[in-house]
C-alpha cells in the first residue's frame, strides 16, 4: 500500500492536503464522504488515547462539501469520564468547518461476549467487480477494491460487497479498524440505492456506526438496504462485517431528490 490519501502538511497531524484517491463519484472538486470520515476517525483515536476504552460509535456531522484540496483537523475530550467519554474532531476547509465527528468510547470490560444475530456475511468472492464504465469521476472508487456479493451499484435495490482499501489513509500508517470500517461505511446508500443513480440524487447529512466490537483484517463487507419515505426522505443501513461475522451497523440519513436535468 502506497500513495495515501492524505498527505501531511505539518508534523502535528492538524493540516492535510487530499490526494486524487477521495474523489467523489459525482465532481472532481469534493471528497466522497468515505475518507473524511475515515481521517476524523484517526484524530478521535489520537485524541487523549487510553488502551482501556474501545470506540462504541462515532457520527459523522456532514456540513458541507468537503473539498479535494488543503484541510485541518482538530480534536477535543467533550465529555471525560472513568467509564464513558465523548470525543469530538473537526475537518475545516478554508476556516470553513465541513464535518463534525462524535465518538463515545466505553471502559473494556470483563462481560461476557454475545454473538450478534445478524445475518453472517456471504463468502469473498473469488474477483474483483469492475467499477469503470459507469460514468462517475474516479478516484475513491477506484482506491477501493470492490467484491459484490449481491446487487450493486447500478443495480437497484439492496446489496453486498466486500470492500478494502489499496491506499493507505496517511503515509506510513496501516489503517486502523476503526478507519478501515468508516472509510466505507459512507458507501451503503449508494450501494443499495433504490432509484437509479444518474437521475436522482441520495445526499446523506450524516453518518453513524455504531460497532459490538473492533474489525479484523483488512477486508470490511457491507451489507446495505435502502428505505424511502414519501416526500424524499430517505434511511440506508448496513450491518458491517468482516471476515469472521458482523461487527456493526451503519446509518444514513438521506435526502432523495431528482438530480438537475434528470
């Protein structure tokens, strides 16, 4: 893995500059809404570390586009506490703030383990699933391998696909668990879209993983449904897996409209 996509611009960690591997599908200029997602929750990890607690879920506040270009991040405790903590990381374009992540972080614990009952992801397949030839901006999705199970993206309807990433998120660094799983959870609505994709557009507000427990491996499976309510509002959900079973779900909170032209 070379050729990430951030590159640093100070030795702090707080200024970034993005690489061609974040763009979005639909314009050149912004970030699909993966990587950011994923950069944020390196700062969250960063931020005041303690081996004792692990991250149970973390939201992601999009506030605007993110652009393909120079960034800073900051982080904060918000809430501090023996058992439970609430951190906050900011990523801000041009003294704009453009997403707002939240994570709670919970105290390890001896309790004992409960398998969840989701649905045990499909086996990997075997190859790759082309991404080219359907019109998007490449970038991000092509600094994704991406293995459908069932559906796709220009496929209506619910979907699976196994996913890692073929870039690291920063130079030098493996990507966490953590980041691994918030660089593609952004992607389930686009995945499962119920509209075709050229006509209308699934904008989501915000995105939220909550996890049962740290993904192993490099290889995140997405499992991801749609739902559109009368009006244009819209929900997509994933359970997240690796290889060995679920280890989370994701949300996104969607507005559904008619792309202009269309």
């Amino acid at each position: 893995m070379a050729d990430p996509f951030y590159v640093p611009l100070d030795d702090e960690g707080r200024r970034w500059r993005a690489t061609v591997h974040t763009t979005g599908p639909w314009d050149a200029r912004f970030q699909h809404g993966g990587p950011p997602s994923a950069l944020l929750g390196r700062a969250l990890e960063r931020c005041a570390p303690r081996e004792d607690l692990t991250v149970a879920r973390v939201t992601c506040e999009i506030l605007g586009p993110v652009p393909v270009g120079e960034l800073e991040v900051t982080a904060r405790v918000l809430r501090p506490g023996r058992s439970v903590e609430l951190v906050e990381a900011v990523l801000s374009a041009g003294g704009r703030a453009t997403v707002r992540a939240a994570a709670w972080r919970v105290l390890r614990t001896s309790a004992p383990a409960v398998d969840p009952r989701a649905t045990p992801p499909p086996p990997l397949p075997e190859v790759a699933t082309p991404m080219s030839g359907s019109g998007w901006v490449d970038g991000y999705l092509s600094a994704v391998e991406w293995r459908v199970a069932r559906g796709g993206f220009l496929t209506p309807g619910p979907a699976t696909a196994w996913t890692r990433l073929l870039h690291p998120l920063v130079p030098d660094e493996e990507p966490s668990p953590l980041q691994r799983v918030l660089a593609v959870a952004d992607s389930g609505s686009g995945l499962s879209s119920e509209l075709d994709l050229h006509d209308w557009h699934f904008i989501n507000c915000e995105v939220t993983v909550h996890l049962s427990r740290e993904a192993v491996g490099e290889w995140v499976c997405l499992d991801a449904a749609t739902t559109i309510a009368p009006g244009g509002s819209g929900l997509a959900t994933s359970v997240l897996s690796d290889r060995s079973g679920p280890v989370g779900v994701g949300a996104q909170s969607l507005l559904v409209a008619p792309r202009p032209g269309a």
